[in-house]
C-alpha cells in the first residue's frame, strides 16, 4: 500500500515535470525567430505559398495553439493540413518532419535500437566496473590495487569519451585489426556482429563513467565499513565476504543508484557522442543531420522525447530506490 | 558533474580575518605538500600562461592559425613528411587538407577553451551560489519550487538541449556568449544543491543564531555570515566547474555544435581528426592531449584542494 502511494505519488509529479518541460521547451524553439515554412517553401517562395505552408504546418497558429495541437499529437495524433494532400501523424505523434516526409515518432523508434544498445550496455558495464573496483578499493584500502584504481580514476575523469574512443579505434581497430572501426548492425539480424560493433563503444563510453562510480563507491564504502552496524556484524562471526557484500553493499548502492539516476541525462548525451565517434545511426545522428538541415519539428521531438525519456527513467530509478532503502517508501 | 562530494562545512571562521589569513598559509602547505596538487597547480598555471601569450608563442613561431599552407599537404590534402609535417616551421605539423599550423591552432584553442570555461564556470557560480543561498537560508515554497528545477536540470538531457538550442538560436548572438549562457543554465544546479545543503546546516549554527538573536537582518545574515563560510566550497566548485565547462565546450565543438570555425576549438579539432585518425593520427594527439592535461590539471588542482580544506577525504589517491 505504501508502494503504491509512492508510485501514484511519484507519477504525478513526473506527469506535471514532462508538463512543464514540454512547455519551456516548446516555446523556447517556437519563440526564436527560425521559421520552417521558409524553409520548406522551395524557390521562388510566394507569399501565397509561403502562407499555405504554414497554414498547412500549423504555424499560423498562435504558439500557445501550436502547443497544444502538439500536446494532442502525442495522445491522440494529428493531421496537417486537408484534403488529399493532408498528412496523418499517428499517435503517439512528437511533430512530423516536412523536410524528411516522416513522422517524428517513426524516425525515432527507426534510430532507438542504436542510442540503447549503446547507452544500456554501457550503463551495465559502468555499474559493473565502477562498483566493483571502489568496493575492492575501499577494502583494500592504501594498498597497491587501491592506488592504481584511483590513478586510473583520476585519468578516466579528465579524459573525454571521444578522444579515448579515436585511441581505442587507432589501437584496437586500425593497428591490432580487432574490432571493427565504425558502424552498427541490427542485433536482429547479426547477434554476433551487432556485439562486436559495439564492445569498444561500450569499453570507451563505460570505463570513463566508471572512474566516477569506483570514486563514489570507494568513499561511500570507506564511511560505511566505519558505521557501528558492521561492526556488530563482524562482532557476530559473520564472514567478512558477507560483512561488504550484503551489509555494507546494500548502504552503499543507494547513493550509487541516485547518482546513476542524475546521470542518465549525460548517458543519453553520452551516446550521442559515441555514435558521432564510430558513425553508427542513432538518435544523436539523427539529432545532428536534423540540426544540419535546420529540421525544426524533428529537433523538438528528438529533444522532447529525450527527456521524457530520462524523466520517465528517472521515475524507475525512484522504485528501485525504494526497493532498496525501505525508509523511503515510508 | 556527477562527482557529488560530501563537503563537511568549514570551521567556523573568527570575526576579524586573523583565523582565515591562517588558514589560508595552511591551505597553501597542505597544497605544496600535496605532489599531485601541486603538479596540477602547475599545469593549471601553464595552461593559463599559454592562453594568455597565444599571440606571442605564435609570433615566435613565425604562424597564425588562419593561414593555409598547401605546400604542406600532398595531393591527398594528408600532411607531407614525419608525424602530421612536424618540422622546424610547424612545431606540432599542420592540419589536413587545409595546412593551417597546428601548434598555432592548439595554442590559441586554449584560449577558446579558458574563456567559454571560466565564464561558464563563473556564471554557474553566481547562479548558483544565490539560489542556493537563498532557497536554503528562507526555505518555504521558494525553497521547494528551487529544489524541483534542481531535480529537473540535473536530470535533463542537457547535451541533446543545447544541441538542438545551438542550431537555431539567432545567428547574431556570438557563439561564445550562447555557449556561455547555455552551460551555465545547466551548470548551476549541481552548484546551488551544493551550497543549500551547506545553508541549511550552517542556519543551526550558534553564530548564525546569535546574529539573528541580536537582530541582524536578512542581507547581513547572507553575505557577512553565511556567504564566508562557504568560500571553501565555492572555491573547489569552481575549480572543478571549469574542467566540466571545458569539457561540455570541447563536446560541442566536436559535434560540430559549438564555436563556429575559423576560431580554433580543441573539441573542434579532434572532430575533424575523426577521418584522419589512420593516416595522420598526430592532428588526433596534440589537440586532444591538450585537452586532456588541461582538464587533468584542474581535477588534480581541485582533488587538492578539496583534501585540504576537508581532511576527511584525504588519502583517496596517494
């Protein structure tokens, strides 16, 4: 029942933030002065033409108008214009893209399988590495695996995910000819390649989060193993192996999952970086091609689906949260 | 911006400076103590240097970074000879297809770099030093409206943000300024969360509540009691804000997002070495070790001084 409350309560609140969001984002890119009817309208652009265009994008609308019919795109999609030329955007509708004949949504969900194979492996592998080597840091504290774990934290911290990435395909792709340089193919239809075209996406974008993970576990790890409670844990004959990995474990992956919670904003930037490294077609691909052509709906979707998306994460790391530290659900 | 360290609150300082003049010398021990801050002090103070005397490292070069040189490059638009055409003349080779001398385009990048870093990182601070202040010293319906937009930012996919704000803000607005302004909208959270948690700690304070007994109004409170108090903390945010902008900056420019050419940008370079990594991968090395010692010596210069303004941290890398 308490669950339950904090999950209705917890919906609200994301349903209000996505609100919000939208709102500022949206009238952020409609209030500069860029108009995708110019665009679109072709040479020589009449005033007529020009007129219709933006009859038949909704752009004569005021903004406040335009948000809306956005808003009913996305719960019950949309049609631009009327007659036989007319486009229907079924929903879930985030715009359609006039440049490209497309619905946002479609061009998205087409791009969505690269940006998570990325962004999720690299998130796995992250938690994995970070939280083992600031565990084993904290433990073996001040000793030589400490030291080395914290130099290469230190390095992984200052170094940026691209450059490493163009080292890692000079090394691994060019020099050793191990892994593909660029590229991505579809896990449908090549489990094995789509592997291993991602392994050193996935080595570069995590190894450098993981730095930042093994910093925050070693420190959080080194003020729990001082708490009263493991004390009393040791006290009691527990093993030491079951001391840091159930009692002291559970205390220090809660601020983990907060700060992995704060970071899926830069894990989707992240893989936005990653994809222009080894030239995979992902959402941050689309998102550059679409800025290039001064694509205005697309960028807005791209972008408004981005954070849905992370707000909608968000909104998970919160149960999970709420798994593992009780006195939250109180 | 993820490396969220918990700062204890500084030692509550003496009216009179006597006690923070000396904690000052002993800040300045503990740091020359300290190899590796010391060490990035010194990077920091190079990277400074080199930012600074950009026109003149470049006349004693005898380049710009602006001028093409195709007598460089072979007919492939690859730098001719050694390492990416190091010679006498380029000290670091020159960039392909246009031959443009890359020790002067890494040299002046600093500049580039230094100026979006620190006006972001300056920005945010103030940003977020006053909201945070505020929203933890009055607390109420401000307090909770501020912590929401905190939630918020800190979460939001900023990168994906100023991606798409880049592209169709006006082109009249310098770039430079637009990155500034844009970083610094997302950077101040981290900041303002910081220093609220601080506020609200020290607001229980004896001294706090003293001034409040004795009637000191709201601006005293903040700016002669509270705000000297943080300066430990604003101090190693701020040093380590500025690698995070450099490094936001460089990821822009790499994307092809950030400051326009011709202006030399590190991030700018490595994006263009993306094809160029298999026959000339010194266009790759230079501007990107540039970027990675200057980012370095920060971190290091900002770890330093978070250890020695809270001995509890220490001992995390020696």
């Amino acid at each position: 029942m308490r669950l339950l409350r904090l999950i209705s309560a917890r919906l609200f609140g994301m349903i209000v933030t996505l609100l919000v969001i939208s709102l500022i984002t949206y009238a952020v890119f409609v209030l500069l002065p860029s108009d995708p009817a110019q665009l679109s309208c072709g040479r020589p652009c009449t005033p007529e033409r020009l007129a219709d265009a933006r009859a038949f994008m909704g752009y004569d609308q005021p903004w406040a108008q335009q948000y809306l019919a956005f808003l009913g795109g996305i719960v019950a999609g949309r049609t631009f214009g009327s007659g036989a030329a007319a486009v229907h955007c079924a929903a879930p509708c985030f715009g359609y893209s006039f440049r490209l004949n497309d619905s946002v949504t479609h061009l998205i969900l087409e791009r969505i399988p690269v940006t998570f194979s990325i962004a999720i492996g690299a998130a796995l592998l992250w938690l994995l590495i970070g939280v083992a080597a600031g565990v084993v840091s904290a433990v073996r504290r001040g000793t030589a695996i400490d030291r080395a774990a914290m130099t290469f934290s230190t390095i992984g911290v200052s170094a940026p995910s691209y450059l490493v990435g163009l080292l890692g395909i000079l090394l691994f792709g060019f020099t050793l000819n191990m892994v593909p340089v660029n590229g991505y193919v579809p896990l449908t239809e090549d489990p094995v390649g789509w592997l291993w075209h991602l392994v050193l996406p996935w080595c570069v974008l995590a190894l450098i989060s993981a730095a930042v993970y093994a910093r925050l576990t070693r420190g959080q790890m080194l003020e729990v193993l001082g708490e009263d409670y493991i004390r009393t844990a040791r006290a009691k004959g527990l093993r030491e192996r079951r001391v840091v990995g159930r009692h002291a474990l559970r205390n220090v992956l809660i601020p983990v999952v907060t700060v992995f919670g704060l970071d899926l904003g830069s894990l989707l930037g992240g893989a936005v970086i990653t994809e222009r490294v080894f030239s995979m077609p992902g959402l941050g691909a689309l998102l550059l091609d679409a800025v290039g052509n001064i694509d205005l709906p697309l960028i807005i979707g791209i972008t408004l689906f981005s954070a849905f998306l992370i707000i909608l994460a968000n909104f998970l790391v919160d149960l999970v949260y709420g798994v593992l530290d009780p006195r939250v659900a109180r | 911006m993820s490396t969220d360290t918990h700062l204890a609150p500084p030692a509550p300082t003496r009216p009179g400076g006597q006690t923070r003049r000396r904690g000052a010398r002993h800040l300045w021990h503990q740091l020359a103590a300290d190899r590796w801050a010391a060490a990035g002090a010194g990077g920091v103070a190079l990277f400074l240097i080199v930012a600074a005397a950009a026109p003149a490292l470049c006349a004693l070069a005898g380049q710009d970074p602006y001028t093409y040189d195709l007598d460089a490059l072979s007919d492939s638009g690859a730098p001719k000879g050694f390492g990416g055409g190091i010679s006498g003349e380029h000290w670091f080779g020159v960039e392909p297809m246009t031959g443009r001398d890359l020790f002067a385009i890494v040299v002046h990048g600093a500049r580039t770099s230094i100026l979006v870093g620190a006006g972001a990182t300056a920005a945010s601070l103030l940003l977020g030093v006053a909201v945070g202040l505020t929203a933890g010293f009055y607390g109420g319906w401000y307090d909770r409206v501020v912590t929401r937009i905190i939630d918020v930012l800190l979460g939001f996919p900023y990168l994906i943000f100023v991606i798409a704000l880049g592209a169709i803000a006006p082109t009249s607005l310098p770039k430079p300024l637009l990155l500034v302004g844009v970083l610094a909208i997302f950077g101040w959270p981290s900041i303002a969360r910081v220093v609220r948690s601080q506020t609200l700690a020290l607001k229980q304070r004896t001294f706090v509540v003293a001034s409040v007994a004795l009637g000191a109004g709201g601006w005293n409170l903040l700016v002669r009691q509270l705000l000297p108090n943080l300066t430990a903390t604003i101090i190693v945010y701020a040093t380590i804000t500025i690698p995070s902008m450099i490094g936001a900056e460089a990821a822009l420019s790499f994307l092809g997002v950030g400051v326009p050419p011709p202006t030399p940008a590190w991030g700018r370079s490595i994006g263009d070495a993306i094809g160029w990594v298999q026959t000339d991968p010194m266009f790759l090395v230079f501007p990107g070790g540039a970027l990675f010692f200057a980012t370095l010596a920060f971190n290091l210069l900002g770890d330093g001084l978070r250890d020695a303004f809270d001995p509890k941290t220490r001992g995390v890398r020696r």
